[in-house]
C-alpha cells in the first residue's frame, strides 16, 4: 500500500480543506496509536507529504473499502452523509466522518466536510442506521497461519524485484550470497510462526487476504522486510517483500497490528 493523493480518493466525495488539520483532530479524538499514526524513521516522515502518514493512508483505504461495500450514508432528510471510520473513543465510541451539503459554487464536490463524530452525538441523530464499519474477511482462518501447509518461496523474483528494499549491505550484495541470507531469513520465520502464531500478520492486498511474516536478515531479533504469503488452498506463496512501514501501513489497515517484530 503506498500513499495515495487525496484528490484521487475520498476527495472525490467530500471536500476536506485542510486534511493534515482534520487528521490532526481525528487522531486526537481517537484512542491513543503506538506511535502515534507516525512511523518511527523520522526520514521516513520526512519523506512523506502528511503529517501523521500511517492515519493519512488508514482513512483513504478505509473509504475506498467503504465504497466497495456500499457503506457510505446519507441521513434521512438526505442534508449529511456519513461513514465509520473503523476508529473507537478512549471510551470505545465509534467514530464516524460527517459531510454537509457543499455550497460554494466553484466547487464540484457534493459533499463539504463538517466534523469527525462520535456515536452519541447530535449530528449523528439524523441517520436512522449508523453505518457498519468496513469488512474485509469472511473466514477468521485467513487471519492465521497455518503450519501444516506447505511454504512456496520464489527466492529469484523477491530479489530481483525488490532488492532495493533490502537494508545495506544487502542491496548490493551479489545476488547467490544473497539468496543464502534469505533462505535462512524465511527458515527463522517459519520456524517463529511455529512457536507463536500471533508472529504472523494479516494484511489485505487487492481484494485478498495475504500473511506477513518477519525477515530477520542482519540481527535475528529485529526484522527488517516482511515477507508477504498468499493463502493457495493446500499450500502458500511468497514472491515478494515489503519494507516494513509499507507492511504496516497495510497491517494497520485491518487492525492495530502487535508491534512484536513490525516497528516501520
């Protein structure tokens, strides 16, 4: 999952004039993140365009998710829309994005931001129904590893299509040396996701449900890419891995992940 522009997106339906500022109240509003919705590189902050970047892509898939599912509202008197954020309240009180009626003229956008909406307000008295937060599994099982399967690893394509996500000195390490690091990165998380099942992390990718695993490569304590493992039936596949704030980014998508082995 990569950071998508804003126009390109939730835009699209409502209008927010100062995203960074309104995430910045959302985040305040919701129960506190490790981490506070930012990853722990501060380059990696840096090099994005939003303030709080792990919340910025949270509400942009979660919308578009929404979406998918038919899950955006429109109040009774058809004067708000309204969508479940998926966010709770110190207190566990959902938190729904609230739009109005967009009323400037040079403005194509139906729908005008007005507030980020706890289930209890006022606001929220003009929907009948409160919408459902988003779904994205039918089969709780996908969310967990299961042992007796059998592991398809393509080592070639991982390496020659994300090298570049390798740490240093990795990334410029002869290919066949690196095959060798990577072989026994994999053999360490399989044998981990024996021992502790929560070791492995969902995530949704492209309408499917996929598995993160950790690759320990340069310390066997701290990973440093996370493997990504579709489900095939009677066996698994892995060809690719992500850096680890994109493998959060998508984690976090779904839930909060534990941050045992996925600190971006």
């Amino acid at each position: 999952m990569s950071e998508v522009t804003w126009p390109d997106k939730l835009a699209n339906l409502i209008m927010i004039p100062s995203i960074d500022d309104s995430l910045d109240e959302l985040a305040a509003l919701a129960e506190d993140e490790p981490g506070g919705w930012k990853y722990q590189s501060e380059q990696k902050n840096q090099e994005s365009k939003r303030r709080l970047p792990i919340l910025f892509n949270y509400t942009i898939y979660t919308y578009k998710r929404l979406a998918e599912e038919d899950k955006i509202c429109v109040s009774d008197d058809g004067q708000s829309i309204t969508f479940n954020t998926g966010l709770v309240t110190d207190g566990q009180s959902q938190i729904f994005c609230v739009g109005v009626p967009n009323k400037l003229d040079d403005v194509d956008t139906q729908w005008h931001f007005r507030a980020w909406c706890k289930a209890g307000d006022y606001e929220m008295t003009r929907f009948s129904k409160l919408p459902e937060m988003a779904n994205y599994y039918s089969n709780p099982s996908s969310l967990v590893y299961d042992t007796n399967k059998e592991l398809r690893v393509n080592i070639e394509h991982i390496i020659d299509e994300n090298k570049k996500r390798f740490p240093p000195p990795f990334n410029t390490m002869d290919t066949h040396a690196l095959q060798t690091f990577l072989k026994g990165a994999i053999d360490n998380a399989k044998e981990r996701v024996r021992r502790n099942y929560k070791t492995a992390i969902p995530q949704y990718y492209k309408g499917k449900m996929q598995l993160l695993l950790p690759l320990c490569i340069s310390q066997p304590s701290k990973a440093d890419l996370a493997l990504t493992v579709g489900d095939h039936g009677e066996f698994y596949r892995a060809s690719t891995c992500l850096t680890l704030d994109m493998a959060y980014n998508n984690a976090r998508q779904l839930a909060r992940p534990d941050r045992d082995w996925l600190n971006p």
